[in-house]
C-alpha cells in the first residue's frame, strides 16, 4: 500500500471513529445505556457497518471522558456514577467554564464570531417556532460552549469541556434533575455573545457563571417537588445499576426539565 493511500485508509477510520464515538456518547449522556452496561462490541461492528479499528479508536476516546472503562479479560462497560458525582462535576465545571467564556473573549477570531451569530440565529429561529426537542435544546447548548471552548485557542480546554459536559449532563439524565430549555437562557447567550464582540473576558465569565450557577440542595428539592411522590432524584444516583446490557429503554425516560446542562 502506498502512502497515499494509506492516508486515505487513516482518514476513512477517522470518520468511523467519529461517528461511532458520536452515538455512543449520545446513548451513554442520554442514559440508553445504562450504568453498568457491556459494550458489545460485535453487536455494534454490525450494526453501524464498520470494523473493529475505528470501533476501539472511540472506546479508547470514551474511556478518556471517564464514560466506559476497560474491564481487562471482559472488555468495555458504561462507568457507574454516584449521587457525589452532581456536586464535583459541577464543581469543576463551573471553574473550566469561567475560563473558557474569558479567554474566548480574550481571542476570538472573526471565524468564531461568524459562527457564534450563527449559533444565536439557530437558537432564535427555534424558540421563535416553539422548538421543545430535548436533542434540539441540548445540541445549541453543547454547541454554545464547545465554541467557546474553541474560541479558547487551548486544545486542552477544549478536550475537558467537551468532557465535563457529558459528565454533567448525564448525571441529570440519570438523576431526573431538570434541564432547562435555550428560551430560558438565549439572554445569556446573546449577553457572551456581545462581551466577545467587546472583547470583554471579564464579562463573559461573570454571565458564565450566572449561566451555571445554581444551589444543588434547592434544586434537588425543586426536582422532587415538581415530580410530587415519585423517584428521589438522589436515590436515582444512588440505586445499584440494573442488570449488565440492559438498556434504559428510550430518552424520554431521562430529563425533566429544569437546571442547566
């Protein structure tokens, strides 16, 4: 094989690779995947039509973001979470967010501004029809802060957002705690949106912080409040994980509405 292509090869894996760490983070976030769960790896060959290289390139990367863990001898599993996960997720969240909201400001180019009005226009157009999609609110919201994260100009920031991120929101979907929906936060985002015109990094962290600041006691309380009798959302985090390879059935199962991603 010549080294043309054998790029060519490398470039095609690339694109496997990305597209099967794509869906399986999307079904270990939304909880489809549950705790616990094995990843089957042929099952999966099959089903999305590729081999086993691109395949164990995205476990590798998954496994990275702490969402599966090699079990030597057994293969790959979904990490299991706790109800202490809520807390110290968010922990550090808030502090990489802040400092990605500054230095965004700080070094946005005019690429990034370009696709941050595009951002702001997607999340216009959606609220303006009403769009109540959980994947619709939580992709401009994802969106919203991997731009800043790229914005950042520091690829390691960009990795433990992008990392933080799925932590966060999945501790949600498990734990029934709320997410809110961009009609809720569009201010905030039209808000960085100016302080990065400005060029303000100051600003932009103080609207982040605001972004992601909550009180986890009043919102737990909140939660259990708005599902009356039902789940504690705590207890939620806290239950055994169910039998390996079951699936939490469809995502409807997973978010009530009400804290940020």
């Amino acid at each position: 094989m010549g080294r043309a292509s054998g790029g060519r090869l490398r470039a095609v894996f690339k694109r496997q690779s990305d597209a099967v760490y794509d869906e399986l983070r999307r079904l270990i976030i939304q909880t489809e995947l549950t705790p616990g769960a094995p990843i089957e790896e042929a099952a999966l060959m099959k089903r999305l039509g590729i081999g086993r290289t691109p395949l164990r390139e995205a476990l590798q990367r998954l496994a990275q973001e702490d969402l599966i863990r090699n079990v030597p001898r057994r293969g790959y599993f979904v990490t299991d979470t706790s109800a202490a996960d809520l807390f110290q997720v968010f922990e550090v969240r808030q502090s990489l967010e802040k400092l990605s909201a500054r230095l965004a400001a700080e070094r946005a180019g005019p690429v990034h501004l370009e696709e941050y009005g595009r951002l702001l226009r997607e999340a216009r157009r959606g609220i303006a029809g009403g769009n109540e999609d959980m994947a619709w609110n939580l992709g401009i919201d994802e969106w919203f802060h991997q731009l800043l994260a790229r914005a950042s100009g520091n690829s390691y920031l960009v990795g433990a957002i992008n990392r933080y991120y799925g932590l966060s929101v999945r501790v949600h979907y498990l734990s029934r705690l709320h997410l809110t929906m961009v009609r809720e936060e569009i201010e905030k985002y039209e808000a960085i949106g100016a302080a990065l015109e400005r060029r303000d990094g100051a600003a932009a962290a103080a609207v982040m912080h605001e972004h992601l600041s909550f009180d986890p006691m009043t919102l737990i309380a909140l939660s259990r409040q708005s599902v009356g009798h039902g789940p504690d959302p705590i207890a939620a985090l806290q239950r055994p994980a169910g039998p390996v390879g079951r699936q939490a059935g469809s995502r409807k199962q997973g978010a009530r509405r009400s804290t940020r991603p």
